[in-house]
C-alpha cells in the first residue's frame, strides 16, 4: 500500500531516514500524510538502535505546505472537525521539534507554508542553493501560527515578523542569513553534505547528545506553553472556515488573484 511519508532506511550506523513520498504535488501533506509522518516518528523513538534522523522529499521539492484542495474539502467541515486537523497538524509538528535524536533535513527546491515548519522543527537544515523557502499562509487568507514558535527559535521574532506578514518567498542564502538554514550546498550534493554532519553526530556519545538536546528544548521554550499551544490551534482551526479563508482556497484551485489582492 503506497505511503506518502515512509521510513525509507535505517543503515547499520544507526541512521534512519523519513522521506516524503508524494512528489505530484510537491510533497504537499493532507491528513494521512500528517498521520504516517506521526506513525514513523513514534516507530523510530521506539527503536534504540537509530542515533540521527534525515527527512527529505522524493521528487523536485522538499514540501509544499498543505494541499490546499485538501484543506478547502476541510473547510467545509464544522469547527470540531478542523480543531481536529490543526491539533494533528501541530502535535505533529511539536513532537518532530522534540524528537530526542538530531534531526536533519535535506531542502531541495521549495519549502513552503509548513513546510517551514518542518524544517524549524529539525536541528540542522541543509539546502541546496537553489531551494526557495515562504512562510506563505497569508497568501490564501490562512494563519501560520502553530508554527510560529518553532520559527520565532530559529529566526527570530523579528524576521518572523516579516516573512510571516508577507509571505513573500527567500532564497536558501537568506534563509541561512537569518538562521533557517544551517548550511548551503551546490544541486546534487546534499548528500555529501549531510554525510559530513552525520559524521560528527555519530562522534558524540548518544546519552550525552539525548540530554544536551532535552536542555536546548527547555531554554528554547521562551514562546510557547500548553496553554498557549491551544490557543493557537483554536485559532489556526477557526480561521480556515472563515470567509477570507474559502476565498484565498478557492482562488488557488481557480488559479486567479482573491478579491483582496491590490497591484
């Protein structure tokens, strides 16, 4: 049965790799991605031989964001319904930014909307020069906001700020400017690449790197609680069902401007 997120490999080093395996629509994910993506997680925590996690995307791009014909089906759910999608969007996400071994991802092409988040949620990023990241929901009349903490650790407030705000697209040299990415490659060696970073891991003792990794994950909690994270789940759900929301959607499957876009 095809899977659009799979455990591709775990190598006798202990390196397992997650890759998302829907290519025709730039990895975008929908709820059995989310779910197969949370299932693979909770296999590999589970096993005590894996000491590094690579993600990375079949095909041209890393990930696209949600599939946005599968969040305009969403849409026309009730508020209990899509409180559901935004808790599994962002309990996914949560648990891949405190999954307790390094996580690397491997960016090719684009990396769009949760996309972003995804990589926020990974320790070290690497991407090809080539890769182009947004932080893009605003575009569609959507919020990003339960990935805002994860980007407000790695870039800041400040560049959030902006990018969430326009939602305009960056290059992976402006995305290693402002701590996005960690390192930039030539296309096709971002393998090469990441071998270099897996090496040193693997140089460092695994209790040693599992409790170092827990303390990063206290100190970073500067933006966020429980309480917090429900709120901005409340508010990402109520969002996509309001009437700017069905119109940013609409306007991406009809491939025209929403009525909201001034030149």
């Amino acid at each position: 049965m095809d899977t659009p997120v799979c455990i591709s490999d775990i190598s006798a080093r202990g390196i397992a790799t997650i890759e998302f395996t829907r290519p025709n629509v730039n990895n975008a994910y929908d709820e059995k991605f989310l779910k197969a993506l949370a299932e693979c997680m909770e296999q590999l925590k589970r096993d005590r031989t894996v000491r590094v996690l690579l993600l990375k995307g079949r095909g041209e791009n890393f990930q696209a964001g949600a599939d946005l014909e599968w969040l305009a089906r969403v849409s026309r759910q009730d508020i209990t319904a899509n409180r559901a999608i935004s808790s599994l969007t962002a309990e996914t996400l949560w648990s891949l930014d405190t999954f307790s071994k390094p996580t690397i991802a491997l960016v090719q092409g684009v990396c769009m909307g949760g996309g972003t988040g995804i990589v926020a949620s990974c320790d070290i990023v690497l991407a090809e020069k080539t890769a182009s990241f947004a932080v893009s929901e605003v575009l569609w009349g959507l919020v990003a906001n339960i990935i805002f903490p994860q980007l407000a650790n790695k870039i800041g407030v400040s560049n959030l700020r902006r990018f969430a705000l326009t939602g305009e697209r960056f290059s992976a040299f402006e995305a290693h400017r402002i701590g996005l990415v960690s390192e930039i490659c030539a296309e096709g060696e971002l393998h090469t690449l990441s071998d270099y970073f897996v090496s040193k891991l693997l140089r460092a003792a695994p209790d040693a790197v599992d409790v170092s990794k827990a303390a990063l994950q206290r100190i970073g909690q500067l933006y966020i609680d429980r309480f917090e994270r429900d709120h901005l789940i409340e508010e990402h759900a109520a969002k996509r069902l309001d009437g700017e929301a069905r119109e940013g959607i609409a306007s991406f499957g009809k491939k025209k401007k929403p009525d909201w876009f001034v030149e």
